[in-house]
C-alpha cells in the first residue's frame, strides 16, 4: 500500500472532524505547501540542495531551529543511505516524522482524572494577550457539553478588566464563577472556588491567574502561593496546569513556554489562535522541545472552536494534498 492510500484512509477516518481541522489550518497549510511545491522545481528526486530549502521553509513556518534540525537530519540520512528520495518518500517521511513529534508521553491522561476526581482542579496560566481568559470560558463550554458541571475562579484580581471578561464568558458559558474585589488576594479566591465546588458537588474548577510574565521570582511566588492555599482545600490541587499560548506569536510562544515552566509545573498546553497565522509550525516545536502535551487548540473564534488537540487530525489537515499530488 503506498502513501497516498495510507494518507487517504487515515483522512476517511478522521473525515468527520477534518473539515474544521483543514480550515483551522488553512493558512498555514497555504503557505507551507506553496513553497515546498516551488522549491521542488519539478525534481524527479530529493537532493542535498532541496533539503537546504525545506530547512529554510520550516523555519520560516515558525517550525523552531531544534525541531528543525532534528527533521532534517534524519531526511539527510535517509537520503544518504538510499543515495536519494522520490518525492512521494519525502512526504511519506514528512508525514509519519513530524506526526511522531506530536506525540508526547502523558503518564496520566488528563480526561481520566476528569472522571475519576470531584472536582477535577485546572490552574491556566498564561500571557495577557494569549487568549487565556476567552480559552477558559470556551474550555468551560466543552465540559459542560460533556455532560461535566463547571465552576471557574476569577483569580487574576490584578486587572479589573480580567475579572468582567470572565464573568462575560461564564455568562456565555452559562457557568457559576467565583470573584473577589479587584486587587484582591489571588489565593483566597482560588481557596473559596474549590470550596464552593466541594460544596456544590461541582466535576471542574478552572481557576483563572495573572497574565503577566514581568520577572521570574514575583511569579513563582504567586503562582507557589496560589498552589499551596489550594491544597488546603484538596491536597492533590491543582490536577492540571496548563499554557495557553497564542500561534499567531511565533517563536515568541515557544519562549513563553520555556519561561513559564521554569517558574510553575506545567502539565499541558493549550493553542490558541491557528487560524489566523501561516506559521502554525509552532506547535511542532512546542510539542518536541517543550516534551509538554497539547491538550486543546483554537481552530476559530466560536465558542465551539476549541478542540481536544489530536495528532493524527492535525498532522493530516497540515498536509495539502491538492498540492503534494501535484508535485509528484
């Protein structure tokens, strides 16, 4: 069986949900595959020069200089043992290879621990400008369609604006929220969220924090207090911690998520904002060198547009194959 049957009956499978995936990512898509197809030229076989091009294409691709590397020297080596590479064998090989870096190891799958703990506690942390606020009201909608009650805690008191946009989206969401004067103790809103969630047999509290990223020692600090008075209330909180992280920054995200998991334990991340940007190789990176899950992924601006991130959907709605087959 070639590769364009595996690809096309992966894509049969995933058809159900793949429309939205390929229009989340149609710009990156777009501009990814535009390039490859006029540095391909027309070549009969992969060669060293191409690969020089397709280093450049990914990085410009916001595909970052380590993920990179790592694709190209296993592409060099192929190339090198086999004396060259069809064109067919390169997308074969882009395919599964950069599929592969999508996959990272979760000990403890967060859905699981969705239903096995009551309730199940979700920190977000974020950049201001990242989406973090709009994510946790569109993450509030997803688990109640799934059957899950939600709380959320406004726990970014140092903006008064933070705490309306939240309650405009746990309105939206049709969800209680937990809120203090603005200014408050970030803490004491976190600690009375999880105990009106104990108290109201709640299944998620998302708890809301401060969006700024100004120096390392004052986040940690709030970050490590707001963590400790949690398990006050329950000792294993918070169950998850999750980045959310705006694509349309690039590298910059990248960079964010290296800092924040140097100041907080981070469980997963979250990706905003796919489709607004052609450089949607971001979350290559984030995913290989970052070794953090994706949990969830902004494919458009409704409230429904936030999906559980899947591999296997993105990597195929990555690929054009209107375009590939046209290279062949």
């Amino acid at each position: 069986m070639g590769f364009w049957d595996v690809f096309r009956r992966k894509k049969e499978k995933a058809r159900e949900s793949a429309s939205q995936w390929e229009k989340g990512l149609e710009k990156t898509r777009t501009s990814f595959w535009s390039k490859i197809k006029r540095a391909l030229g027309g070549r009969p076989k992969i060669d060293a020069d191409f690969l020089e091009e397709l280093e450049d294409i990914l990085i410009t691709a916001d595909v970052g200089v380590d993920t990179v590397g790592y694709i190209i020297q296993r592409l060099e080596e192929t190339v090198e043992r086999e004396g060259g590479m069809t064109v067919e064998a390169l997308y074969e090989h882009l395919y599964r290879n950069m599929g592969a870096l999508l996959v990272v190891d979760q000990k403890s799958p967060w859905d699981e621990g969705v239903s096995s703990r009551k309730p199940f506690v979700i920190m977000v942390v974020g950049v201001n400008g990242a989406g973090k606020t709009t994510t946790i009201g569109k993450l509030a909608h997803w688990f109640k369609a799934q059957g899950k009650s939600v709380i959320l805690g406004a726990a970014d008191t140092f903006r008064a604006a933070a705490i309306d946009q939240l309650r405009t989206w746990a309105e939206r969401a049709d969800v209680p929220m937990v809120a203090h004067q603005p200014g408050a103790d970030p803490g004491a809103v976190a600690f009375d969220t999880l105990q009106a969630a104990q108290a109201r047999g709640i299944d998620v509290a998302i708890i809301d924090t401060a969006g700024r990223l100004h120096t390392k020692e004052p986040l940690m600090r709030e970050l490590g207090k707001i963590r400790k008075v949690m398990k006050k209330v329950i000792p294993d909180a918070p169950h998850e911690t999750w980045l959310v992280l705006d694509a349309t920054t690039g590298q910059n995200a990248l960079q964010q998520a290296r800092r924040f998991s140097a100041v907080t334990p981070l469980t997963g991340l979250v990706v905003t904002k796919l489709d607004g940007t052609a450089k949607g190789g971001v979350v290559l990176s984030v995913a290989h060198e970052m070794g953090i899950p994706i949990r969830f992924v902004g494919l458009g601006e409704k409230i429904e547009d936030l999906r559980p991130f899947d591999a296997q959907s993105f990597i195929t709605a990555f690929f054009d194959e209107k375009a590939m087959e046209t290279t062949a």
